[in-house]
C-alpha cells in the first residue's frame, strides 16, 4: 500500500494512475495559480519560481521584510539557482558574478521574475543590500546566496499609504548575452 499526498493506493492500475495524474494536475494547477501572486505582507515569506535560460534548471527567489525593532526592518532576499554545479561554477562565478541586490518602491507593478532591463523609472531605487556572509555558495543542486540589511522605516515608505517594495538581485551569467541576469522578486506590501 502507497501514500501520496495522502491518498492511499493499493496496488498500480489504471484507477490509481488516473487518481495520482489528477492529483498532479491539482497541483500542477494550485501551484501555477499560486504563483503569479506578487505581493506578500510583512513577516511573510514571497517567493517566486522560474525556468533558468533552459527548460531543465530553474531558479528560486524569495523576499522576506520582518523584525521590526527601534524603527528598523530587517529585509531578507535569498536566490537559489537550480543548475548542475560545474555549470555554476564555470559560467556564474568564474565570470565573475558581480553579484548585487537593489530594493526599489514599485509604482508599475511589473511581473516578478526574469527582467529584460533595469527598472522602470517610475519605479523608486531604494537601497542596496549586501550579501550574507558566508554567500555565495555552490552544492550539489547548484549555487545559492543570501543578502541582508537592516532599513530605516523611512527607506521602506516609498508612497503615500500602503507602499510596495521588491528587490531586483543581478549576476553576471557569461552564456547568455543577457548580462547582467535581472531577477525581480514579488513585492512585500505594507504601510511603513
């Protein structure tokens, strides 16, 4: 007897083929819904997920703003890139990188993900975040980096009421004329 996603098949016929491809197609179809979600409020995770220059490796991006304290927010952007390791080495960092976060204040509402450019100029640079100490760094399933800062209140209220802030994260990836990657996350919503 099999479990998958709690559902429990006895043995594999065609029922049971049927019922697990329904259930990949559910979520198949929760997980394509899901996605196109841009915003995220404060304290929550918002990550958005891609194919990286070829069907067969992908990328992960996630933004996080929280732990508020004396009038500054701690803003989070992690990037993982799905590819086989040597590929990351040779073209990624060897390159070099020039790896780099910018967090900006949308006024556009663009789609997160793969950029063709650089923002829009309706769009306000807000700041620079570092990288993480320790980051970047190359495993098994690819290359992943960290960046962090901690932001004055003031930085984050980019409009007048709610404000809308997301982080583009650039490289250099030296087999594609697309230099620098531009990688936009979704956006954090919040009243700062």
């Amino acid at each position: 007897m099999r479990t998958i996603l709690g559902i429990r098949f006895r043995r594999t016929t065609r029922r049971a083929v049927t019922a697990a491809g329904l259930v990949a197609v559910v979520l198949g179809a929760l997980f394509v819904a899901a996605s196109p979600a841009s915003a995220a409020p404060i304290g929550q995770q918002a990550c958005n997920f891609g194919g990286y220059l070829w069907h067969t490796t992908s990328y992960n991006e996630c933004i996080l703003i929280g732990g508020y304290s004396d009038g500054d927010w701690d803003v989070h952007v992690g990037l993982d890139i799905n590819v086989p390791p040597d590929y990351a080495q040779q073209a990624i960092l060897n390159c070099p990188a020039n790896f780099s976060a910018e967090l900006w204040g949308s006024d556009t509402r663009n789609t997160p993900g793969f950029q063709s450019g650089p923002p829009p100029g309706d769009d306000d640079f807000l700041t620079y975040l570092p990288i993480s100490p320790g980051w970047p760094r190359l495993g098994a399933n690819g290359l992943g980096i960290e960046f962090d800062k901690r932001v004055n209140w003031r930085v984050l209220n980019e409009d007048d009421g709610t404000d809308e802030v997301y982080v583009v994260v650039k490289f250099n990836d030296c087999t594609t004329d697309f230099n620098p990657v531009r990688l936009r996350t979704n956006e954090i919503v919040h009243n700062f």
